[in-house]
C-alpha cells in the first residue's frame, strides 16, 4: 500500500530548516519531505511546470500532501494552481509550523484527506498561550 507523499512549499530556508529539525527530532522520517522552496524573486508562473512535474514524480497512488508556511503568498499560490480537477489527488494546508510537520510524520500511514486534517490539528495544537 502506497503512503501519502509530502511535499513543502515555502519561502526560500523555510522548509529545509523545518524538515532539518524533525530529522533531528524523529530521525529516519516515516515518508520522504520534499521540498520546493520559492525564491523571493521568482513569480508561480516562474515555477508551475516544475512544481507540476514534482508532484508526477511523488504521488505513487495515495494523493501528495503539500504543506506551505504562508497563506496567500506566492508559495500557496503556486500550491493552489496545482490543486485543481475532480481527480486531484492533492490536499494543500497553509501555516506550516513544526508541530504541524511532526504530526504528519506521526500519522504518516494515514489517507490523504484525513492527513490533512491532522496537519491542520498539529498546527494548531502546537500553539500555546502561558498563563500570566
């Protein structure tokens, strides 16, 4: 049975900074986090066949996860034109934090569209405010 594929969309040292730590934290990680990292100076135009041609190589049949830090920056707007006909196999989560990126990789056997509602949950679990 194929897992879900990972695949980051970030800002420029985003997503190899986070991927790096949750190697450090976990070790082997369960599934392969690939990344796709937008350089500020680059537009989704610049990098749509690439990103297109990223997912081809990474969906082995359970869909691809895309994580992406920003919402409406040009990293999930490259995401979301990627994202589109009824056989898409694709779920897009914004706000990519590290609790978000552990949590997928603790749930890693999961279906697409339940993973990504763990993402979403990781993401948000992992904030916390103190006590005065």
């Amino acid at each position: 049975m194929s897992q879900v594929a990972v695949l980051l969309i970030t800002h420029e040292g985003v997503g190899a900074a986070l991927r790096q730590v949750a190697e450090r934290l976990i070790g082997r990680l369960p599934v392969s986090v690939e990344l796709l990292e937008v350089p500020f100076e680059q537009t989704p135009d610049d990098l749509c066949a690439i990103a297109e041609a990223r997912l081809r190589e990474l969906d082995r049949g359970a869909g691809v996860l895309i994580l992406c830090d920003l919402y409406g920056a040009s990293p999930e707007r490259l995401a979301g034109r990627l994202c589109t006909g009824p056989e898409c196999r694709v779920r897009k989560v914004c706000g990519l934090n590290l609790p978000m990126l552990l949590r997928v990789l603790n749930y890693a056997d999961r279906p697409l569209d339940e993973l990504a509602e763990i993402a979403a949950g990781g993401a948000h679990g992992g904030i916390v405010v103190d006590e005065p």
